[in-house]
C-alpha cells in the first residue's frame, strides 16, 4: 500500500479553511446589518429625528446670538458635529446592543460554536457598526440640507474622519458589549461616557470659547478630535490642526480595536 | 494501515468554575469511536454541560484536553468546531429572524454555500417545512427546539451532539427526532447525548458513561452495564405502606415499588416479608432491571472512587 491509498482526511485543505473563513465573516457582517435594518424605524429613523430636533431648537435660538467662525451661521457650524455625533453614537450602539442582546438572550451561542476566529468577529461586528453609523449620519446630513444646505471644501477629510471615527466607536462598542452582563450596565456606559464625551466635545460649541481649564479638559477629550477634524472637511477652518487630529483619532482607533480584539481572542467573558 | 482518529476524546479533563468552590469535572477521560451512539448520563450538576460546553469551546478546561476527530478544541478550534454539530440544552433563538434565515446565516458561518437542498430536507425531516417563514418568536417551544436540531446539524457536521434533547417534548417531536438522528447514526454519524430519560438511552446508545460529582463512575457497553447489575426486579403497586427494613433497597414511584431480587429465593423471602407486613400487592411481575435500575445503583454507590 503506498501512502496515496491512505484514508481521505475528513477535513478541509487550508485554503478552502482560509475561503470558508471569509464566507463566515461575509454572513456575519450582513446578519449584523440585516438586524439594525429590520428597525430600521427604530436604528436609523430614530437617531436622525433626534439631530433634526436638536438643530432646530438651538439652530433656532442661537442662530442669531452665536457666530463660531467667521462666514459660518451657527445652524450650519452645527450640522457636522450633529452628523458627526449621529455617527459616533450609532456605530458605539450597534455593536455594543447587538452583543449585549445576544449574550442576555444566550443566542450568542450560535456564533460560538462556528469556526469564526476572533479577527472575523471582530472584522463584522466594527464594520456593521460603521455601516449603521455612516447610515444614520448620510441621514442626518441629508435631512439637514433642507434646513442649510452646506457643501464640503475638503470631502475627503470628512471621509476618513467618518470611517476613523466609526471605526473607534464601533471597537469601543464590542468593548462594552462583552463588558456588561445587564442592559442597565449597557445604558450606564452609554449614558455616563459615551454621552459626555460627545457633548462635550464640541459639537454645540467651538472650545474656544470655553474657559481656559475646559479648554484644556476637552483636549483631552478624543471625541474632540473626531468631531473637528470632521467639521474642517466642511469649512477648511477648525479649533486644532486636522493633522493633530488625524494623529489622535488614528492612534485612538488603533489602541481600541487592539483592545477589542485581544478581550475576543482571550473570551473575555463570553467563553467562560 | 492507517488508525482513524476517534470521533471525541477526552484526555483528563478537569474544569473548576472560577466562582465554585468544589471541581465541575475532575480527570474525565473518554474516548468515543466514529459512528457511536454514545450516551453520557447522570443526575442535574454531574458535569455533563460542564462536559459539552468545553467540547463545544463555550467554556475552557483549567486541565487536560479535548479533540473532535483529532483536532484539539482550542489550538485546531475551527477544525474542530466545523466537525461539530451541538444542540443546546438551553431554548434559545434569534427573534431577528425567520426560521429559514435562522438556518442560512447558521450555514453562513460554516463558510458552506449553496445549502438549500440540505436546508429543505432538514426543514422536511423535522416537520418545519410549513413554518420555514415564520418568526422565531412565533413557533412554540416544541418547533424551537427543532429549529435548535436544524441549526446542528446545517454543516452536516460528522459528529452530532445533543445535550438533554428531549426535555419537555412532545411524544411526536421524540418520535421525529429519534427517527431521524437514528438515520443520521446509520448514515456514519457520531451521535453523543445527554438525556435524563433513561429508557431513551437504553434504546439509542451502544456506549454509555456515566458521571457523578464530575467523575466518570461507569463507562461500559449498554448491555453489559444492563447485565452487570441487580438483573432481576420485582415491581408491584400498592396501597400500603412498605415494611421499614426494605425501605432502603427499593424504588417507589407513586404507587409503584421495585424490588431488587437476585433469584427465586429471594423473590420468595421478599414476597414473605411483605406478606407478614400486611402489605396488600396488585400487579405482581418479574421482569429484567432496567437502566434506571442500573443508574440508580450506580448513583448509590456512595461517593464517587
């Protein structure tokens, strides 16, 4: 008997492993987006009805009190920090709800038991999160042209601070959802970090006009960065160099996912 | 010649949960061959999840190790996950979705394309075909738990896992399910389950182990286990109370008493006993201990060596 007539391996060849891997992620991203779309009432339709009210309150009675930068309106200095916190808030909800359902409700079982490395989780989960959030926040932005319409100067600074942005958000999301254990956990992180440091960021405001210990304090604050290297896309003017603020968000996005993906290689609570 | 690998293995596994004081599972060591229908048995608490869900890679062994057709659980994990097929104790479900959705993304994650045809034969096998488009949320617990079968078994995976299947389930759902892993087994499958019905493990498994306090206190043929004990019972009903002293050697259940007899004689003296104790007896039969006798004693035999 030579070795050729010894028995077939049952198992797969390492390429068809490395394909059928892929094929997993693809069906877990589209699942992760299927589900915020079935709701999308609720996911998409909500977040954008809540900017819409906050641009026409203080729009309304600020527009005429506040100018941040010269040639800009308040309304329109506050339509890309609106969109830019619709995003940030949406990709951090997406992830972190989608887990700490499945955890509580013990369907993340179904993914437990599959093939799916730590990489394609976590590869699914940020980039579904992103796409929720560059949904909610093209939303956003839409709606806002009917009330002041605003172009961008420099589009692609926008672009990459949205995906940077999303990015962050999306990881700090997993993060959260393999953390909490209880959905009043989920809401504490999201209303006790998540919240202040978007509106405090200054997505009302430009910190310049904050005293000089706040001024301070919301350096300090990565959201900060996000939010104005997204408003210079728009206006070509912004608190900090977009450079310095490119630096941040990038390490910020790095140090998170990193993160993210070690607390999903080490189980971190969810494989016990 | 080549050895094929065995379809599990357990190599002293041990497992102590971080908030427990005493071991879940303490050198656990099986191995089971391909194309079994092995069944591993014991009381609520034994380790028999303990067991499965470090199988499954829901939870890691503080010792020892785990392979599925000689891929370790956790260095070879998708190897050995993608030969795993596991029915989940728990009556869980994804209200996101519809059956047949449930059913492609689960076949999704195992990277398998093109799966309509199994997907509708599993439909077809486990009576779902006319709720393929209904809602999670919609179906009883009887057809969740079908869904729970399917969603196993999707990436036909060779080896099938079933942990207490059957608990709270219809006789139809029984009938279905048996019949078709039944199948499944002829068809080269390995089949371990967990069940606390015993007479279904009598029927199903040629292999079974049994655990208690998270060791493995008997592991041998179904039939020699059967054979090995107290092989004759004596079963009665009554009314009456039972006399004091043969209290501790018998099973009652409601009106129901098994008595262990080792022969004739025995079956005589007991029958005088109760005869002097006034103890008025209805439906007198001798028949072969079954495994709930087995399990019973096994159980009995005070703490585990």
């Amino acid at each position: 008997m030579t070795a050729l007539t010894e028995e077939k391996k049952p198992t797969l060849l390492q390429h068809e492993q490395e394909n059928s891997l892929l094929a997993g992620t693809g069906t877990l991203f589209r699942k992760e987006v299927l589900r915020f779309w079935k709701v999308s009432f609720q996911t998409v339709g909500a977040p954008v009805l809540t900017a819409i009210l906050y641009l026409l309150i203080f729009g309304h009675v600020l527009e005429n009190r506040v100018q941040v930068y010269d040639n800009v309106g308040y309304t329109s200095f506050l339509i890309p920090g609106l969109v830019m916190m619709s995003v940030l808030q949406n990709s951090f909800a997406n992830a972190s709800s989608s887990l700490v359902q499945s955890k509580i409700t013990g369907n993340l079982v179904f993914l437990l038991v599959t093939p799916l490395s730590p990489l394609a989780w976590f590869t699914a989960y940020v980039g579904a999160a992103m796409v929720r959030g560059l949904v909610v926040g093209l939303g956003v932005y839409v709606a806002t042209l009917w009330f002041s319409p605003i172009g961008l100067v420099a589009p692609l600074w926008t672009l990459v601070f949205t995906l940077l942005g999303a990015c962050l958000m999306g990881s700090l999301g997993l993060i959260a959802g393999l953390w909490a254990e209880k959905f009043d956990q989920m809401a504490a992180f999201q209303n006790f970090i998540v919240m202040p440091m978007t509106f405090l960021a200054g997505v009302f405001y430009s910190v310049k006009s904050l005293p000089p210990f706040w001024l301070a304090a919301s350096h300090l604050n990565p959201f900060f960065y996000m939010i104005d290297g997204f408003r210079y896309g728009f206006f070509g003017v912004s608190d900090v160099s977009p450079w310095i603020s490119l630096g941040v968000v990038l390490m910020g996005a790095g140090v998170v996912s990193a993160v993210a993906l070690q607390l999903l290689r080490s189980g971190y609570k969810i494989r016990h | 010649m080549s050895t094929s690998p065995n379809a599990l293995r357990f190599d002293s596994v041990s497992k102590t949960y971080a908030t427990a004081k005493t071991p879940a599972l303490e050198h656990v060591s099986l191995s089971i061959d391909q194309g079994e229908f092995f069944g591993l048995l014991g009381p609520n608490g034994a380790g028999k999840t303990s067991l499965i869900s470090i199988l499954a890679g829901l939870s890691r062994a503080s010792g020892g190790t785990v392979s599925v057709l000689g891929h370790d659980v956790v260095s070879d994990f998708a190897r050995a996950r993608r030969a795993l097929g596991i029915v989940p104790q728990e009556l869980v479900f994804d209200p996101f979705f519809s059956v047949i959705e449930t059913l492609r993304i689960q076949s999704g994650y195992f990277g398998v394309k093109g799966n309509e045809v199994w997907i509708r034969e599993l439909l077809e096998n486990l009576g779902l075909a006319d709720k393929a488009n209904a809602n999670m949320r919609q179906l009883s617990g009887g057809m969740k738990r079908r869904v729970l079968v399917a969603q196993a078994l999707v990436h036909k995976p060779p080896v099938i896992v079933l942990d207490e299947p059957t608990a709270g389930v219809d006789v139809e759902l029984r009938q279905t399910l048996w019949h078709f892993i039944a199948r499944l087994n002829r068809e080269g499958h390995t089949v371990l389950l967990t069940t606390h019905y015993l007479e279904e493990a009598e029927a199903l498994c040629g292999r079974i182990a049994m655990l208690k306090q998270g060791r493995v206190v008997a592991l041998d043929r179904t039939s020699s286990l059967l054979a090995g004990k107290a092989s004759t019972m004596l079963r009665f009903k009554t009314d009456n109370a039972l006399p004091q002293d043969l209290m501790p050697q018998a099973r009652v259940t409601g009106r129901i008493v098994q008595l262990k007899a080792h022969d004739a004689n025995e079956v005589e003296s007991l029958l005088a006993r109760l005869r002097a104790a006034q103890c008025k007896v209805e439906d007198l039969e001798i028949g072969r201990a079954d495994l709930e006798d087995v399990f019973l004693e096994i159980m009995q035999e005070g703490p585990a060596a």
